[in-house]
C-alpha cells in the first residue's frame, strides 16, 4: 500500500538556522522524511510560502529520489482564516483520494499555522479524510519517552463520538501526569545524573502529604521543583501558592500566612484571608523559610501538628488541608544551633529533604539550559540569535555564583545588548563576580605600549608549565589537557632549554 503524506509548508522548511553557531539544520518536512518512508509527497503551498515550497521540493528530488511529489496551490489571503484554509483544502482533497486509490494517508502538522494544524485535526477526527496525524516534536522537547515523531491517537478512546441516543462519554480528567510529562510541562531542562536524581526522589515524595524541605544555593530552581512536586502529587488541579517570607515585613507574616479579623490590630479595616486558606485542598510553598520570625515559627509549627489555623483576632480554630513545601539557601542547621529557628519546626518541614545542586556540578546541563533561555528570548526578537559553540564553552566554565536565574539573566542580557545575530565568547556579557574558572577573568586592561604578541607568548608558556604541573611531567598527558600535538609540548621544551643553555629567554 503506497504512503501519502499531506503537509503544508513552513518557514522553517527545508532549512533553518539553528541557536548554535550558523548550522542550517532540516525543517520538519526534510526531518520527517528522514525517519518514515512515503510513496508520494503532497505539498500544500500559499502565496506566503511559495519560495519555501520550491526549495523543499528540490530537496526532496534531490535527497528521495523514489518519491513521487505534487505542489497543491491554495491561494489564501490570510493563513489564519479556518474558512479560507477549510474552504481550499476540502476542494483538493476529493481529487487527491481518488488520485491515489487504495492508499495510506498521513497528515503532518508540524508546518503551517495554528489554524491550518487545527483544520486538519478537523477533517481527520471527522472522518472527511482517512488520514493519521503526524507531529514532529522540535529537537528541545525529544527525550528517551518522548520521541521526534509522534502520530496523534484520533480513536473513539480520546475524542468520543457524540451521538443523540446515548450519555455522551465522559473523559476522566483525573489522570496524573508522568514526571516526564511534568518535567516538559514546567520546563526544567537538563540529563545531568545530579538532577536526574533530584527529579526522582522528588516524584518519589510527592504523593504522600508530608512536608517537603528544600534546599539549595539561590538560582537553582527551587520554586520550579516545589511546583513539580504539586503536579505529582494528586493535588495538581487545586492552587499552588508560593510566598517569599523575607519579602514580608516582620509584623505582617502572622496576618499574611493565617489573616485576620477586622479589628484585630491598628490598621485591620477588614478581613483578610491567609495563604494557608487560599492554599486549601492545594500546595503552600514557604520559600525563605530560614527568614521566618520566631513568633511565626511556633504558630506554623501548631498548623503542620493539628492541621488547623488560627487568624488574627479570631477565637475559634478551622481546619485547612494544606500540603507544605518549603525552601532555603541558609543552612537551617546551624539557624538552630544558634536560637535563629526552632529545632522542632525544623524536624517537622524535613521530613523529606532535596538538595538542588548548583549549576556547577551540573556543568554538562548548562548548554542546554542556555539554549532554551536563547529561545525564550528569541521569541520576542524580530531577528532570532544565535551562540557560537565558543560562547556555549564559556558558558560552560564559568562559575555562576547565580546558578540558573544568573545564566538566564546572562543570555537575555548579551542577546539584547549585542547587535550581531551570531554571539561569540566575547559578546556574553557576564557581569561581576567574575570566577576563577571563567577562562577570561585574568585578561589585563590593554594600555600604551602594551603588546599582544608578547602578552599571548607568556599566556602560552605559563599554560604549558602548568599543564605539566598538573600532569606530574607526563608530555603525552600535558598534551591531551592542552588539546595540541604531544610533538608540540616536546618542540616548547627543546625550546625552553636551548634558551636556558643561551641564557635567553623569550616570552
């Protein structure tokens, strides 16, 4: 049985530029026909797209020589308009069935509109066309359980025919979501085997309804893993609320976290309800726990032992179901060595405890994680950028004292700042404290009579003296750490001892 494909055509067909360095990477059309095999290729071209239509076709002939192509003309005024896109389809396709016979349609939906993705939805769940939905995925969101192709299931199972004779079926939308599917969801990128860990024991504590401690350097990410653990937790579908409890003033936190009663002190003009009320049946996540006062400590301590809240001015207690999740950057120990935090709170928050690592020891996630922060800034830019994979080295060897909001403050600002669509190592504009492993943190102010050649020369020659330091002498070694020839190591030693033999030395 021969295969059809039906596709409009996109910008990003056959070719686009990539976020790194200047790649022409495949569009989805070309990417498509890499991984599933079809007989006949049917082209859905439009007055905007039409240059994009011809490239692709060449590149079809010239990289699928077996398959049969054909260019399907719809003269659309306005590609968002679902009567024009409906209006042209459903006079191209009558012909196109009968052209092909007994054949297997597929429907790709991964270049066009919105629109036309959602008029082709329409037509294959109707049955108007007997065709499969395809969707490729762009290359950020493919992992191990969420491949590049993905065919959408249209069975009765997912979108019920209604009829008039019977209840029409009701889909439960109670179903919990994978952590992979979480994961993809809030966008937390990385592979690192550090993050996988904290991920996992994450999705490990999150059904049950005890509290949650977590820890971590500022920047890692701990807001984003307390809403993970809410989308496991069976609570997904009730409020999360997040509270920063070093924002709150000292003599507000009480009447913030449980409120207050009209009248229960100077300024109390109304009621006011607490966040551990709004956060009924949902999550409460304390970030900056370690800044809570002492007065508030012992009475959310009585909340995490009975479950109920007292509010300013109120005589009467009332339950709340609440699932606490709370954060820190301070080592809450030594807070209770000190008198600084309660030692019983303390026992009571960490019943679950998760460490973020810093994006330090997660180095080899830095790359992506800048590359989805280039995309998010790329959004809103008329021209998109892109990184060099230079750029991305440094990236990768700088320290972030900031972690992840410190890189994606770095990317935003050097993409906006910096006129070339192409951002190379020097063009990031990374911003005190400068670390000791960024490699360009030592390089001296030039200055009248300074020489590059000469500067470059001492660089080169202090890089392979430590090298050898570090390699305890071992030329091959020494080599490999410097990525140049063992020769070269060799020819700089000759070197150095024929200057030591002439008493000349040349930086």
């Amino acid at each position: 049985m021969t295969e059809v494909l039906l596709t409009f055509t996109g910008f990003h067909d056959p070719y686009f530029r990539g976020t790194v360095n200047d790649d022409e990477l495949p569009g989805p059309i070309l990417s498509l026909l890499s991984h599933r095999k079809f007989g006949i290729v049917y082209l859905f071209d439009t007055p905007a797209t039409s240059a994009h239509t011809e490239r692709t076709k060449q590149e079809i002939e010239k990289l699928h020589k077996n398959v049969r192509i054909s260019t399907i003309v719809i003269p659309l005024n306005d590609p968002t308009s679902y009567e024009q896109i409906l209006g042209g389809l459903r006079s191209s396709l009558p012909e196109i069935i009968q052209d092909c016979g007994d054949a297997s349609f597929s429907i790709s939906v991964a270049s066009g509109t919105p629109q036309m993705h959602s008029c082709w939805l329409l037509l294959s769940a109707s049955g108007e066309i007997p065709a499969r939905i395809i969707n490729i995925r762009p290359p950020q969101f493919v992992t191990k359980d969420h491949p590049l192709i993905k065919e959408v299931d249209l069975s009765d199972r997912v979108f019920p025919r209604v009829r008039s004779d019977i209840v029409p079926t009701q889909i439960d939308d109670e179903q919990q979501p994978s952590p992979n599917d979480a994961q993809l969801r809030l966008g937390i990128v990385g592979d690192h085997p550090a993050i996988l860990s904290v991920l996992e024991t994450s999705a490990l504590l999150a059904p049950s309804q005890s509290p949650v401690l977590i820890l971590g350097e500022t920047g890692t990410g701990k807001e984003l893993l307390a809403r993970y653990i809410h989308e496991l937790s069976g609570r997904a579908k009730s409020p999360f609320i997040a509270v920063n409890c070093a924002a709150i003033p000292e003599d507000l936190v009480e009447s913030i976290l449980f409120g207050h009663r009209k009248g229960a002190f100077t300024g109390a003009l109304k009621d006011q309800t607490g966040k551990f009320d709004v956060a009924n049946g949902g999550t409460l996540f304390l970030d900056e726990i370690g800044e809570l006062p002492m007065p508030a400590q012992a009475k959310l301590l009585r909340v995490l032992q009975d479950g109920q809240v007292e509010s300013l001015g109120d005589e009467k207690t009332h339950p709340v179901d609440v699932r606490l999740i709370s954060a820190t950057n301070r080592d809450l120990r030594k807070l209770v060595k000190t008198g600084k935090f309660r030692d019983d709170l303390y026992y009571r928050l960490n019943v679950g405890e998760v460490v973020l690592p810093a994006l330090r020891d997660r180095r080899s996630d830095i790359p992506k994680i800048a590359l989805r922060a280039l995309d998010q800034v790329n959004r809103s830019l008329k021209r998109p950028k892109r990184l060099t994979s230079g750029a991305l080295s440094r990236l990768q060897s700088h320290n972030w004292e900031g972690n992840i909001r410190d890189l994606q403050n770095v990317i935003e600002r050097s993409v906006r700042l910096c006129r070339a669509d192409v951002l190379d190592a020097d063009d990031l504009l990374i911003t005190d404290p400068i670390t000791y492993s960024d490699p360009l943190d030592t390089l001296p102010d030039p200055y009248e009579g300074f020489s590059l050649e000469s500067f470059l020369g001492s660089a080169r020659k202090q890089m392979m003296l430590r090298a050898l330091e570090i390699a305890d002498g071992n030329q091959s070694r020494a080599a490999r750490l410097l990525g140049i020839s063992p020769q070269a190591v060799h020819k700089f030693l000759q070197k150095s001892e024929d200057e030591s033999s002439t008493g000349v030395e040349n930086d």
